[in-house]
C-alpha cells in the first residue's frame, strides 16, 4: 500500500561539519508494524529517530500517509509522533496516574471526542498501567520510583497517546527479563490493535528476531539491511557491521537465535 506509512527520502543529518547520517532512504514503513533499528553504538540510530521526530535539524523528506512532515509544526508533528528518548527527563513530583491523564490530553484522538467524562479518562489509563503490570505504582510520584519503573512510565505516557508513529529509544535498558519480554508483546499488540508505525531501537538481537516484523541496521549512518529479522540478521552481517564471529541458529521452538563464537580480527 504506498503512501500509507512513513516514507524517509535522502534523510541527511550532521552536526557542524561532523556527517552522522548521509543520505539515508527507507521505503515505507507500514501501519501496524514494528520496526527495530539496530546497529553497534554510534552509528546514528538515536540521531535517526530524533530527525523524524523533528527534534534535530536535518535535511530530505519524511512523509506519513503521504503528507509531509517537514512542513508541519512542530506542536502538529509532536500530535502525530511520539519520540520517548533514551535518557528520560529528570522525574517531576506527579503521580504516575495523573502524568498518563496529561498525556493522553495531547493525543490528537482525544481533541474530537467533545465532553468525555473524567472518570472515562481515567479507567483507560488505569487500564493502561495494569497492562503494564504497574497498576501499583498510579498513585506513586515520578520521583519516587525506580529508573526501570521510570521507563515504564514514560512508555505508558507515549502509549496513551495513541500517535500515528511511535519511537521508542531503547525502552528496555532499565527492565528486568521479565519487564522487556513484556513490554515487546505489548507494544507488538498495541501497534497492531492502533495501526501505528512503530520504531524501537534495540542492541538485543534476539529480541529483534523474536519480536520485530522488520529491523533496519545501520552503520555510520548508512543502512547496511532492510527486511523481515530472519533474512536481515545473518552472519555476513553480525561480521561486517559487528565485527564478530557468529551463527544465526534456530532453538528447540524453531526460533533463531545469535550465537557469538568469537571476535574478528
């Protein structure tokens, strides 16, 4: 379906005479997808994101459902993509409830529904967080809580805003096993039940394999793979943008996994 996603065309950011990405082109990324981005560190995987976001200055077209993005404000383009940033804002003194039924204010969806009683409002945010598994913490301050419950929060914040396409930096940094499993799943089934296009950046391999319907891979700003995990993440690859000695093998439930034998020279 053309011209019904995201659309990246000749996306070029630098910083001074520093290029971090050159000319970067993606064809479109669909509604109801999750796309991961990987890549080793800086190779402008943060600094790709941000640019759509409209967060750092840069050069090209971005197009979503065929409208550009480039054109747009910055308060109308924030409406339509969410970017939740790898190192979160210092926590403020408000209850994690009350910060969700701030951000849901900011959602596009909620400026056409006229006069929706608070107590609606706040059932869906309540719901929300116990999807999480963090109902516990609605009525705990932002301030109090854990970086990994911090994380979750902010993810519950962007989640509630049901943008057209979701950026999420490396949102399982602070999580336990458990929490990152989790939060993929849900992530995977919110994009899908809202037709969003969704970008995570992720360094866990296995989680792109298991998890993404498409991973991009980048290196020094350049797209090195651009397809379904299975195909994109193969040895050649871990080898040259990597630099590693690796299989790509299926586990006793068919899933394939990446297994590192060693360093190349």
């Amino acid at each position: 379906m053309s011209g019904g996603g995201l659309q990246i065309s000749g996306l070029h950011v630098a910083y001074g005479r520093r290029v971090v990405i050159p000319s970067l082109s993606v064809a479109d990324l669909q509604p109801g997808t999750v796309t991961v981005v990987l890549g080793p560190n800086g190779s402008g995987k943060s600094t790709f994101l941000r640019a759509l976001a409209g967060l750092t200055r840069a050069s090209g077209q971005v197009r979503l459902q065929g409208q550009s993005l480039d054109q747009a404000s910055l308060a109308e383009r924030a409406r339509r993509v969410v970017y939740q940033p790898q190192a979160l804002p210092a926590a403020v003194h408000l209850r994690v409830i009350e910060s969700l039924m701030a951000a849901r204010k900011a959602s596009p969806h909620s400026l056409h529904k006229g006069a929706e009683p608070a107590q609606d409002a706040v059932m869906q945010c309540a719901a929300l967080l116990q999807q999480l598994g963090i109902d516990h913490l609605a009525m705990r301050h932002l301030d109090e809580l854990s970086g990994g419950q911090v994380q979750l929060a902010g993810l519950a914040q962007a989640l509630i805003r049901q943008p057209q396409v979701l950026m999420l930096d490396e949102p399982l940094s602070a999580l336990d096993l458990n929490h990152q499993f989790h939060v993929m799943e849900l992530v995977g089934a919110q994009t899908r039940r809202s037709g969003m296009v969704t970008l995570v950046v992720l360094h866990d391999l296995g989680l792109a394999l298991r998890h993404a319907d498409r991973v991009l891979v980048l290196q020094n700003g350049e797209l090195q793979a651009d397809g379904p995990p299975r195909d994109a993440i193969q040895p050649e690859l871990l080898a040259r943008v990597y630099g590693v000695q690796a299989r790509v093998e299926p586990c006793s439930r068919g899933i394939p996994q990446v297994m590192v034998d060693g360093l190349l020279a």
